[in-house]
C-alpha cells in the first residue's frame, strides 16, 4: 500500500483516534544513538493499549505491506528502535499493567511497556529482586530489554533479561497474538522460540507481555573498589576473583583514560590510576563480610588503594557515580564513538591494549570501561563530531575493533545488540551456513519482512 495521510485514519479505526501520535511524531524518530546521527521519520506512531489492539495494527499492516518498528523506552545504543523505510511505529508505551504478581511463588506476569524500574519496585515492595539492571532503568522497557536481551553489571552472577524470562506473549506474522512458555519455570517441549523472540530486536514479532521469574532479594549489597597501576595488573586481579571461586554479583572496569576523565568526581578522594577495579558482593550480612574481605584480598594485591566501604551514603555516591561514567566522558570530550564488543575475560588484558593500538594507529584518543565478569567492553573513540575526517577514523577504529573482538573469540555485540548501527556484521563473526539459517528463521518467522526491516541483518543489505 502507498504510505499517504490516509494511513492515520485507518490506523485510527483499529486502535482508536487518541491512539495515533498526530503531535511530536518526531521524538519516535531516533534512540540513544541519535549522537552518532542514526535518525528516521516515522509514517506514523501508534500507541495500542493492548495485546489484541497490538495484534490488529500488525495484522493490517501486514495484509498492506506496511512495515513496523516496535519502540519500547527508545534507549537502544544500536538504533533497533529508528524507524526507517517510511515504518509504522508501534510504541508499548500503554501496556503498563501488572497481569499477576505472586510474590510467594517469586513470579510476575507483566505488560511489555513497565519500565525496568518499574518491576524492580514491585519486586523489591515484596522482598523479592528482578536482577537484570540494565543503566536506563527509568526508560527502558521490559518489552525493549526482552527484545534486546538486555543485560547489565549483575548479569554476571544472574544472568541477562532473557534468563529471568518463563515465558513470552507476542503477536508474530501475519497479525496473531502467541504464547510462548508460561508460568511454569522449566518448559521444553518444542523449539525454543521464546528463546528466538528474546534478543530478536523486534525483527520477529512484537512481545506484549512476559512471564518473569524473581528471587528473594539479598540482604545486603556492598562494593569493593580497587585502584591498580596498569591495565595488565588490573586484569591479573580479575582473573584472580574468578580462580579463588568468589561469586562476585558484578565484576567491572575502567582504563586510565576513563579515570582521567572521570576519576575527579570519585566520591571521597580523586581516583588517580591506571586501572580501576570494582565489584559487587551481595547476599546475606554474613555473607558479604565474607566475600567483600575475599574480594579485597584478591584484587588487592599490587593494587596502590583499595576502599571496600559501608557507609550507606558512600556506596550510593559510588554506585551513582559509576552509572554515570558514559554521560560524564560524553560531557566533558563532546562526541565518541562508542561500541560493546566482548571478550572472554582471560582475553581481557591483550583487547586493552589492542584497543589502544587500534586508536593510535586513527590518531584518536580513546576511553574504555565495561562489564569485566561478562567481557563486555565500552571502548569509545573520542571525536569532534564536526570533524567528517575523523568520524571516518573512528568508523574505521571500530571495524578493527570488532575484527580484534572476533579474533579473540568474542563478538561484535556483548550487549547492546546488531540493530542498524552494526547491520551487516554477523557475517563477520558467524560461519555462512550459522549466516543462512540466521537468515532462514527471519523469513520463516516474517516472510514479507515488515517488522522492523535494515535491522539485526546478517550481511550488510545489497
Ligand atoms: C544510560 C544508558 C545505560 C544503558 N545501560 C545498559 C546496560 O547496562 N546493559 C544493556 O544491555 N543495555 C544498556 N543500555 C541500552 C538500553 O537501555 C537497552 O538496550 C534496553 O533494553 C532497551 O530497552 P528500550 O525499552 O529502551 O528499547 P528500545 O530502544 O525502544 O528498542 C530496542 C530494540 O528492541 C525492540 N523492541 C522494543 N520493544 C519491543 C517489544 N515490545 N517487542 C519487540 N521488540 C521490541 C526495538 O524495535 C529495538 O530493536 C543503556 C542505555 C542507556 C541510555
């Protein structure tokens, strides 16, 4: 069907005139890529408020050929979320209610649109915990962290979004609302296609709803913070946590140039270093004692400082402080170019100090930080977004870098996923027959591919 004014209309008529975005349609152009200049415009924006509303926009645009982009919180760092080729935006926005919470089975049934945030809290009311906790917590949906398998620093003891998920409702092809797995914690019968749906970035069905499994919080969570002279050394002290057992609930970095950036608004006194460690041990009072005074010994050796504190204040100055390292580098050196490639963690060291060649070799300054324990790795190139010459570098920095992650046995993506912004570089990581059956399962699952088309692609598109 041609994409005219008419479309609002008809779009109306299967969700209601106050479903159809008319005003501000252009905030549904763009995700938190936006500063690295990925932006579409919407044909137009809908905000179903229900699974059954969801499954009749897809159905009518699929009979019409329309493609679809589902948006959740529109905090993607992979552009999964800009609407491109004249798309239908379908927003989970309005699909906030809480079907069931049975906290004394530790499960909840929710709505795709909940914040993060939002389920933590309802967990956390009844003593219980939703681990995975991706950074934009306020913004990113579950729906959105489900379809990107969202992870975070805890995933490294608990896992990502995707392991707390029993079960999936979602409207695939050609309009029909699916459930996939339940209640119920453990399900295999069939293919896994609740599996398939997680981590699919909208390119095979829109999730409505989810099954979540929870766990009764921990009594306590403290931060051991240790400050070391070089990366290599900082490294070693990682790999030392994992060899002496310790169930550290995260397990992160930072490089010197991060510090240098960063390291003055470290609560208490400046971090000054070459390398900075932290981790997280949680559990009960006794048992983060524990661990904190283990964790202190293992990253402590050769460290110049460690600081393990209790002061409630101080580890939420530590903690807020961390969760803000991306915006303050952003901040304070204006545009980078940052990617999420991931390593195993015994790789670390040598990706560090590739990273650095790498940037050396464009003439560009770089900054690294990232989820230790799961190999995850923000390394960032810093640039004057003015500067076509230098964009080019960095674009050029990163296709080593992902050439670098691959060889080391990583991946191109540890955590934010292909979207638009890395369309193309499957075919780098994956032999081609894992390429083709990548491929075969889009056009089984969307055979006239209207949902969320450019994206998650295998091969860059000819
Ligand atoms: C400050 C900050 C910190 C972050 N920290 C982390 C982190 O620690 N770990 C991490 O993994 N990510 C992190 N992210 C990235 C981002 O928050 C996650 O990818 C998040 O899960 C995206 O959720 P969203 O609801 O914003 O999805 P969107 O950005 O709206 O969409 C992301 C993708 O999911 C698809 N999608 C969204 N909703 C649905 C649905 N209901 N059904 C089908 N497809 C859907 C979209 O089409 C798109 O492809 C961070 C982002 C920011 C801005």
């Amino acid at each position: 069907m041609e994409l005219t004014g008419e479309l609002a209309g008809e779009l109306a008529h299967l969700v209601g005139d106050d479903a159809v975005v008319t005003e501000g349609i252009a905030a549904y152009g763009a995700d938190s890529t936006e500063g690295r200049g990925l932006r579409g415009r919407p044909q137009a924006v809908v905000l179903p408020s229900s699974a059954g509303a969801v499954a009749r926009v897809v159905a009518w645009c699929y009979h019409h050929g329309v493609p679809m982009v589902p948006r959740g919180g529109g905090t993607g760092f992979a552009g999964g979320a800009v609407p491109t080729e004249d798309a239908v935006v379908v927003s989970l926005e309005r699909l906030r209610r809480v079907r069931a919470f049975d906290p004394l089975m530790w499960r909840a049934h929710v709505e795709a649109g909940l914040t993060t945030g939002e389920v933590q809290r309802l967990a956390r009311e009844s003593g219980l915990d939703f681990p995975p906790n991706p950074g934009a917590a306020e913004q990113s949906q579950i729906g959105g962290n489900i379809a990107t398998n969202a992870g975070g620093p805890r995933s490294f003891k608990y896992g990502a979004t995707g392991d707390w998920v029993t079960g999936l409702e979602a409207v695939v092809a050609p309009g029909e609302l699916i459930t996939v797995g339940g209640p119920a914690r453990r399900d295999v019968a069939g293919y896994d296609l609740r599996r398939l749906l997680i981590g699919s970035e909208g390119t095979l069905g829109i999730v409505t709803a989810a099954w979540l499994r929870l766990l009764p919080a921990p009594e306590a969570r403290l931060p051991v913070v240790a400050l070391h002279p070089d990366a290599a050394s900082g490294c070693a002290a990682l790999e030392r946590v994992l060899g002496s057992g310790i169930r550290a609930a995260s397990l992160e970095f930072l490089d010197e140039a991060t510090i240098a950036i960063a390291g003055h608004s470290f609560p208490g006194d400046a971090a000054v270093a070459g390398f900075m460690t932290l981790a997280e041990a949680d559990g009960s009072p006794e048992e983060v004692a524990r661990m904190r005074s283990e964790l202190a010994e293992a990253l402590g050796e050769g460290a110049t400082r460690v600081l393990s504190p209790t002061d409630t204040d101080q580890v939420a100055r530590i903690v807020s402080w961390r969760d803000g390292v991306s915006l303050t580098v952003s901040a304070q050196r204006g545009g980078k170019l940052s990617e999420d490639v991931a390593v195993p963690l015994d790789r670390l060291a040598e990706a560090m100090a590739e990273v650095k060649a790498i940037a050396g070799r464009q003439r560009l300054e770089t900054c690294a930080w990232g989820h230790a324990g799961d190999g995850i790795i923000h390394a960032s190139f810093l640039v004057d977004r003015t500067n076509e010459a230098q964009l080019d570098r960095a674009h050029a920095a990163a296709a080593d870098l992902f050439g670098l992650a691959i060889r080391l046995g990583g991946t191109v993506t540890g955590e934010h996923g292909i979207g638009l912004a890395k369309a193309g570089r499957l075919q780098e990581q994956w032999p081609a027959r894992a390429v083709e059956l990548h491929e075969q399962v889009k056009r089984v699952f969307d055979p006239k591919g209207l949902f969320n088309p450019g994206k998650k692609l295998a091969r860059p598109s000819s």
